[in-house]
C-alpha cells in the first residue's frame, strides 16, 4: 500500500526550469515528474501539484523591480503572463502523461498574501488534480508574489495529506556538501541558503514548509531526479524530512 495516499507535490522552478536560461523549461525533469507522478496516481495516489517561477517568474519579478524601482502596480501582469506561460506548459505536459489536471490562477484565489482554496479542494475531492502556482498578487498599490513553497505547505495543511514533497534540482538539504536524512528548522535554518530571488530559496523553502508540521504525517525536500518523487511518495528514505 502506499506511504503517501494523498499528498501536494511542489515542482520548484529549479527542477522544472533552467533556473540561468531566461524563460525555458528543463523538459527532461518535467517530462521524468510527469512520469512519476503519472505513476503514482495508477498507484491510486491523490494528489495536488504546485509549481515555481524558475526561469519564468523570478527574472520577471526582477525585470518590473529595476525598471520601475519597486514592485509597481502596473508590473502584475507582466509577472502573471511568466508565470501562466510556465503553468500551461506544466498543464499540458501532465495532461499528456493521463493525469486528469485542472489550472487554478493564483491571482483569482489569493488577495495580498490570503488565499482561499475552495475551488482546489473542490476539484481535489472530485479526483481531480489541481495545479496551482506561485505569482503575483495584486494588493494595495503594489503586488506581493505568493510562493509555491507557501501555497503548497496551505494546501497540505488544509486538505490534510499525508505527505508534502518539495522536489527540487539539489538531493536534498545539504550541510557541508552532504544531505541531511532529518532535520528539525530551528537546528538548520542558518545554515541554509537563501538564493537572492523573491521568494527566499531553499531558506525560504524550509521556512515556508514548516507552516505544514503537525498537520501531514510526513514533508521532504527531495531531488526530483532519478524517480526521487515516487520515491519519497511511496514512503523510501531519501531526501531531507523536515521536522518540528
Ligand atoms: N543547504 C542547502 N542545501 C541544498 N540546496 C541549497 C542549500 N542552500 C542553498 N541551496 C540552493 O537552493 C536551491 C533551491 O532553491 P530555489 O528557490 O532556487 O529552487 P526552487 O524553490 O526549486 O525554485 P522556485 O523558487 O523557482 O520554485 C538549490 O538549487 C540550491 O542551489
Ligand atoms: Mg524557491
């Protein structure tokens, strides 16, 4: 039977996207998750799949910021259409290896950085699988970008999986170049990295998955290569477990 019945998988941009080559997709690593995740719903796995802004979002994001000075109004949509590129790439790609996804804007169900997520759970309990995504938010006179890593340790944590898996381009947490089986946030979070983008890297990450203790029964941040997602959902030790 498997570890994980239900879970959210967050796809970074660093997995998903060649993170130093402005807008484009890593297909081989979104082809391998499609896969994988593919074979986990034959599994009977359920699941929702968030994503990151890799090469698509995070220039964006600092494109509207050097030319306007700051995170101006009018650069929402600039953001938005960066990220809807990647997200109907990332759609279609899954449709096409039989996952029955459905696309959810961020920007519709989040205001500032509060999110209702309804419509997910709606989708998630007709069987369907939702794909949601980091972006740019409208709030005030300015926007805020929800992350991914946020939006998935919410989703995990109000639908109740069983597992949150994080899967990016690196096996895990490193600590002098080796990964770490377990790790407790407080013990780790000044030795992690943040990566100077506007979501705070693999830092950001530790922090935002947090959010998630106590509420799943297990969350790893997991190199999304060599089957690392089935992996990690079918309960093999690999990867980073964060706990509380
Ligand atoms: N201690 C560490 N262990 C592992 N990776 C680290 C560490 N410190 C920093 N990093 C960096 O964190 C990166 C992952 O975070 P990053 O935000 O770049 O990816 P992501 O969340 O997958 O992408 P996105 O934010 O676009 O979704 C790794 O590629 C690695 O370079
Ligand atoms: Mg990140």
């Amino acid at each position: 039977m498997l570890f994980c019945k239900s879970s959210v998988i967050k796809l970074g941009g660093s997995f998903i996207t060649v993170k130093d080559s402005l807008c484009t997709v890593n297909w081989g690593s979104l082809i391998s998750a499609a896969e994988q995740l593919s074979q986990y719903v034959k599994e009977g796995g359920r699941l929702v799949i968030v994503h990151g802004g890799g090469s698509f979002g995070h220039p964006a994001v600092k494109d509207v910021i050097k030319e306007k000075g700051r995170m101006d109004i009018s650069g929402v949509g600039y953001v938005q259409e960066a990220m809807l590129s990647l997200a109907t790439k990332v759609f279609k790609v899954l449709r096409a290896y039989e996952i029955d996804a459905v696309l959810h804007t961020t920007h519709t169900i989040c205001s500032c950085e509060t999110c209702s997520y309804e419509s997910v759970i709606r989708d998630f309990k007709k069987g369907l699988v939702p794909i949601v995504y980091g972006d740019a938010v409208p709030c005030n006179d300015t926007f805020v970008v929800v992350s991914g890593d946020r939006l998935a340790a919410e989703i995990a944590s109000e639908l109740g999986v069983d597992c949150l898996i994080y899967a990016v381009d690196v096996p895990g947490i490193l600590i002098n170049d080796k990964v770490v089986e377990r790790v407790k946030v407080s013990d780790i979070i000044d030795l992690v990295g943040g990566s100077g983008d506007i979501t705070g890297g693999m830092r950001g990450k530790v922090i935002e998955a947090s959010r998630a203790i106590g509420k799943v029964k297990r969350i790893v941040i997991v190199g999304g290569k060599e089957n690392g997602i089935i992996k990690a959902l079918r309960g093999e030790k690999v990867g980073t477990e964060i706990v509380g």
